[in-house]
C-alpha cells in the first residue's frame, strides 16, 4: 500500500510545472510582459523589451529573434527556447 501511495504522489509530482517555467510553451508574440516575467531568467526589464521590440518589428518572426533583444544572448536563448513558441 504504502509503495503505491508513493508511486502516486510521484506520478502527480511529475505533472506539475517546473517552477519559473511556463506549463505550454508562451506565444512570445501575444504575451504581455506579466506572463513573460513566468519564464526562466525573465525579470520585469527583460519582458518590457520583449514587448518593446515585438512591438517595434511588428512581431517576432522565429524564437530565434529573441537573441536581437538588448539582454538576451545565445546562454538565455537556450534556457527559452523550449518555454517559449511564435505563433502564426
């Protein structure tokens, strides 16, 4: 009994998000910078320039854009990547 109450409580554990880590990924092109400030590595600075440049550029064309954001290098880029989406 006691093994399987474990192997619950495990299985439940491993549903939930990570934390600093969006559930599904985050469409970097409909996000405000509250929901962005949810990723890894994303402080309130870093998510207003998010929406500064997609704003500026008219969107993000690829995840790969947000390395042209003033505080974002290939380091952050790699921890966003799998957080993060450009929706059509």
């Amino acid at each position: 009994m006691r093994q399987h109450l474990i192997a619950l409580v495990l299985g439940l554990a491993a549903c939930l998000p990570v934390a600093g880590q969006a559930a599904e990924p985050l469409d970097i092109n409909e996000a405000n910078a509250e929901e962005l400030t949810a990723l890894n590595g994303v402080g309130e600075v870093l998510a207003e320039r998010i929406v500064t440049y997609r704003e500026d550029n008219d969107g993000f064309d690829s995840v790969a854009e947000l390395e042209e954001v003033n505080g974002i290098g290939a380091k952050t880029l790699e921890s966003l990547q799998e957080g993060v989406t450009v929706g059509d």
